[in-house]
C-alpha cells in the first residue's frame, strides 16, 4: 500500500522542532548567562575569572548543544510517529 503524505503533519512537526530548539537554547544561555554577558560587554578578564575556556569555545559549545538539541528532537518525533 502506498501512503499519502500529509504536509500538514510535516509542516507541524517542523514548526514544533524549530520551536523546541529555540526555546532549549535560551534555556542554555540563560544558564551560562554570565558568560555571554561576558563575550558581548568584550570583558576578557571576566570570562577568564568565570571559565578557563575562551570566548570561541564557549560559542562552540553552544553550537554543539544545538546540534544535540537537533538531533534528539528529530530523534523524538521520529519515535513519536
């Protein structure tokens, strides 16, 4: 048998993704607060006072944390379906 695609499910399931993963980001930021306040006002010796990683690794952490998030909702709807 062949199945019909429904759009409307995938045009959904898109939205909600998009929707899960902005908000786990600011969930993320709002925990390394600090530290982006940090990288934004430039105060190097702060974010070196409150990690020993530089501002390129933090931002790299946060891109590795978004392709996690990806990843584990693309993972969720998939079983969901």
């Amino acid at each position: 048998m062949i199945k019909k695609i429904n759009i409307k499910i995938i045009l959904f399931e898109t939205i909600a993704l998009i929707f899960i993963i902005n908000g786990l980001q600011r969930l993320y930021v709002a925990s390394q607060g600090a530290k982006y306040d940090a990288i934004i006002s430039r105060n190097w010796e702060k974010l070196e006072s409150l990690t020993s990683l530089t501002a390129g690794q933090v931002l790299a952490n946060r891109a590795d944390w978004t392709f996690g998030f990806l990843i584990t909702g693309v993972l969720v709807i998939g079983f969901i379906n």
